[in-house]
C-alpha cells in the first residue's frame, strides 16, 4: 500500500486529530543548519495548543540534550530539555539502565563533549573523548599504552577529534577486555553540515567494525533502543503516535519498527524521486507532505 | 583435496625442484617486527645458490620500495629493490599504467611518505598526505575548503595521522568530482605491530566506504592487480611459481587468483586451529609447513 500524499486542509486537520503524541526529527524537518524551516514554529504552537505532546527525537550525538535546547531557543523554537531526546543521552540512559554498568566500570569514549556530559549525568566514568592526551596526531604506539581493565564498554559517536590513537585504544579494549560492549551513538553515514554533507557517526564507528569484524549495538534512530528510552520516560499509545522526519532510513524505519506512524516531510535527505519514480525506496511512510509548514493551513 | 604437510628432507627438496619463481611475504613469514624467524636468510640464500627468482611482495603500504630495502638491510636479508613489491609502488603503477592518470590530473592521499615517494617516482601528482596543512586535529569546515577540480583519484592506504580532515576532504572528491576513483592500497582489517595488533589500511578506509556505500579498487594481496603488475616487470611461469605466507585471505588467496601454488607458513597470522579443528577455513593452500626455516633441511 502506497503512502497518503497529503494536500487538502481537511487532510492535514484529520491528521492531528488522529494523534496525541508528535515526534520530530529536527535536522530536515524543522530546520536546514542555522535556518528554519517556514512555518515550524507555527505547527508546533498549534500542536501544542491543541494538547499535544511534542517530542523531539535527533541522532545528533555530538551535543546534549541541554546544549540542544539552546539550539532550539536561539532559532526561537518553544522546547522543554525533557521534550529532548538526542542519542548521547540515549546511549547514556542505555548503559546505565539496561546493561546497568557497574560504578567501578567505565567506558571508552570515541566522541565530543556532549557525549561526555550525558554520560557525567547518568554518573557514567569515561575516559578517552575529549582528553588532550587522545586528542593528538602523534603516532600511536601499544609500548606506551597501558590497558586500563575497568574499561567495559566503548562507546562511538561523532567526532570530528577522530585519530589513531582513539581508533587504536578502543580497538584494545575491544579485543583485550573480556566482555567489552561495543556501542555506536547512531550509525548514519553522513550528516548535513552547513555546506553540504560530512561522514556522520556511521563513519566514524566504521573502522572499529571493519577491524573487528563485528556490528555494534546501535542506539540512535532506527534502532529500537532510542524509542525503548523514549517510553521509559514518557507515555504514549503507539497507535495514537506519529513520528514525522525526512529521512526514510533512520526516521520513517525508527516509527516503524515502533509501530508508530510516520509522515515523511522532503526538506531534508531523502527527495522525491527515491519515493516515486521507477525504482521508489522499499520503505514507504503512512503520509508524506512537501513541509513541515503545510500543517499550518488548519489554522488558516 | 587437502593441504600437503610437509616433514622430510625429500618433500621439501622436490618443492624446491619443482618451483623457479618464489613470492615471499615479508613479515610473519621472514620476520616479526625486527626479529628475523630462524632459518629464514639461509632459506633464502639456497634458493638462490639453486637460480631460483626471489620476490617480495608485501602490503605494507607505508614504505616505499627503496625504503622497504632499509628494513632487510639492517635485519642481514639479500634483496635488491627490484625484487621487491609493495602495495604502495603497485598502486602507483595501477595509476600510471593502468588508469594512465593525466598529467594535469592529481591525486588526493590519505597515506604515508611510502605511499607519497612511490607516486613521485611514477610521476604522478598528489596533494594531501603527509601535507601539515591536512595532518591537523583543527575541526574541518567546508567554508573554508576549495575544491580542486583536478583530482582525478582518491588513494588511501595505512596512516596513522589519519584525521577528520582527511576523510572530510576525500569525501568531497569522491562525491563532487565526477568520475573520481576510490582506490585502497590494500584492505587488510589489522597488521602486527610491535606489540599487537592495531588497526590496519582497511581500516582506515572503511569511513569512506561506509559513507559512500560504495567499495574501492583494492591494488595489494589478495587483489590480482599486484599480481598484474609483477607480471608487467617480471617473466614467470605460473605453473612453476609459489606463493609463500602466512595469511589465509591475503596471501594464499593472492597465490590461487594468480594460478599459482600456495605455501603457508604457521609463524604468523594464521593459527594451526583455523586450517584443522572443527570447522576449517575454506581457503585451502596447496602445501603447509610450520617454518620457512623448515626448508633449510634440504641443505643439511
């Protein structure tokens, strides 16, 4: 069954009747970068208005859920941190409560400072990440380094900081530390930066699992996880929910596999033609719309 | 059929006998690091004395040939630097010979001096490398990179100053220039290091890869591209030649998708358990000795 296009106002007014809870991907959907995407701030006050929860779910691990909050406030966009859900805190949220990590464990970190600061908050010890001492193009050498035997999980996101040294110290914990838990924050290839794309997270983890042979355990969209983090926190009845992105691969497959539905905006990554045409993407959302900004036509 | 074990005097004088051209990988065959296996020089010397042609071939991408000759200098091992192949000349040659690069044409590489000196001598130009400019751990941003419309071709190969900036920059050659080609000096997951293992050339690669959805142009073992480029330099008979290494899915693979005859040796990679046991690798050389200082029998 094809997805809905959507295009009356009758349309977009049965759509939010239909569902209580809204989860958006950002990036694509209610902005490009620095620039907003017309009439989001309309739609979500009007979501809000009619007592809808809005939540906001992003695969962006490089900043927490506090430091995207002033994203939000900077392009004048109403957010709580709790509306918030970012897959640093996810992975955060992940190694605390379900492989419940041990106080006197701690985890290698391959990613920037937001990353950290989830993890500080769940009261998870890390080392790697940011530290001066692993940030630095000087060869990499195992004479001087030293296994630290506490370290049980290595956890990967973005990180732009990415060298040897990281790559080759997770790689020893990864086969030296018995047990030792492979985590990438979110697994997209690329991401939108402000002139076009960059290698993502994905990318990043990519070495590590070509060296080693092995897949980890992903957090960020579609991977289940991000949404089982989501409901630990929040409720919703999943046939009252829709979760709306542009992205078929990460944001459509994450409601799905939620069995939530999902309304697929093309303002973002995935464009017109790998949905229609003669080859269309094998992933087909419930409903599909030009913008975010057409669901303000119901207040017109 | 089985690999031949071999033991007695008289199998290893008839493998003597039977092959002219003799292919040895370098290090877990010859040597670990800078400690030489036992009996391997006096192996080498014989086959000489017998008029046997002896070549190196090694994927070791970080030195070039002259350089390669250093390390069996200084460990006492005859070789001249014609007789030796690495992955670092052989994409060089695949460059010049095969892609007959343009002149005008550049290359862009994430690699070492090895990989930078063999591209000088077949004359072909690159930007990137061992360049300080992009050997920085300084955020990349695309505001500030030009893109030069003159690379052809993407080479990558072992570099332990890799960085975002490099893989940042040969992500937009390969999605921006038209027709630019991705080509890996060898895809080997890990290498021995000194001390262990670290991750190897394709692991350094595999961001790109992932990001791109696409797999390179591999040139080193077990790729039949090295093997086309000995070929181009060196008259052998395939029926009479023998490839000798310690590495199932480099090196026997190399040997079998040439037509030529496979000796493992058991002092590095491969582990006695991986070609017997329950559940064998299917990679099956024709013949497996626990030393090249086995065949010093033959002199005795």
């Amino acid at each position: 069954m094809g997805a809905v296009r959507l295009s009356s106002q009758e349309e977009y007014a049965k759509l939010i009747d239909q569902y209580d809870t809204w989860m958006f991907d950002c990036d694509g959907v209610l902005w490009h970068g620095d620039r907003l995407i017309p009439g989001a701030t309309e739609v979500l006050s009007l979501l809000r208005d009619r007592k809808k929860n809005v939540i906001f779910v992003t695969n962006n691990a490089t900043k927490s859920r506090k430091s995207y909050k002033g994203k939000f406030d900077q392009l004048g966009v109403e957010a709580k941190v709790e509306e918030i859900y970012g897959s640093a805190y996810a992975t955060a949220v992940y190694l605390s409560s379900v492989l419940q990590l041990p106080k006197n464990k701690k985890v290698y970190v391959i990613g920037q400072s937001g990353l950290e600061e989830e993890l500080r908050e769940e009261g998870i010890t890390y080392i790697g990440g940011t530290d001066p001492a692993d940030c630095t193009i000087t060869p990499f050498s195992l004479e001087n380094f030293t296994l630290d035997p506490d370290v049980a999980a290595v956890v990967c996101g973005l990180d732009t900081a990415i060298n040897y040294t990281k790559l080759s110290k997770a790689f020893q914990y990864l086969t030296r530390n018995p047990g030792c838990q492979f985590i990438v924050t979110n697994e997209d290839s690329t991401y939108p930066a402000a002139h076009g794309l960059l290698p993502g997270a994905g990318s990043i983890s990519a070495p590590l699992r070509y060296a080693l042979g092995k897949d980890p355990i992903a957090i960020g969209k579609p991977a289940k996880t991000m949404l089982d983090c989501i409901k630990a926190k929040v409720h919703f009845d999943p046939r009252r929910t829709i979760m709306v992105g542009d992205r078929l691969n990460t944001d459509i497959l994450f409601g799905q596999a939620g069995g939530v539905s999902t309304l697929l905006v093309l303002t973002g990554i995935t464009l017109e033609s790998e949905i229609s045409g003669s080859n269309p993407s094998p992933i087909v959302p419930d409903y599909i719309t030009t913008s975010i900004g057409d669901l303000a036509i119901v207040d017109k």
